[in-house]
C-alpha cells in the first residue's frame, strides 16, 4: 500500500469476498490491492466513456430503424 492511503469499510456479498479472497491467495495480492485495481479500472472506463460522448456531442442523431435498414442492405445482418 502507498503511504496516502484511506481507510474505509466495504461490504461484500459472501460470495463476492470469497472469490476476492481466493483470488488474493493465487495472486498474492491484498483484496486492498484487488479493490482498488477494479475501481480503478472501472473509473478509468467511465472516464473513457465520458470523453467518448464529449467528443461525439455535437454529431447527428440517427435513427435506429434507419441505421438497422443501413446495417440489412449492407449484408452486415
């Protein structure tokens, strides 16, 4: 652990901190360690996303059924 860390508590459903726990075992990481990864992970994505429709914001709306249409003529389904 770096030495900036917070303390917080968590709760787990039984089965998800099992499988945290047997994974901390194989890996030899701490759950800490395996905790903070997967927020990381998952903020980084939101993160991602959130650029993602920053960057597309201002372009056309497309119609589902016209895009499906598109999609069948193009032989892609």
């Amino acid at each position: 652990m770096t030495t900036q860390t917070k303390r917080a508590t968590i709760y787990f459903e039984p089965a998800l901190h099992k499988a945290l726990r047997i994974q901390s075992a194989e890996t030899d990481r701490s759950i800490s360690e395996l905790v903070n990864e997967a927020v990381r992970l998952s903020l980084t994505e939101d993160s991602e996303d959130i650029a993602a429709f920053t960057e597309r914001a201002h372009e056309p709306n497309l119609l589902f059924e016209n895009v499906l249409k598109d999609l069948q003529e193009r032989g892609k389904i």
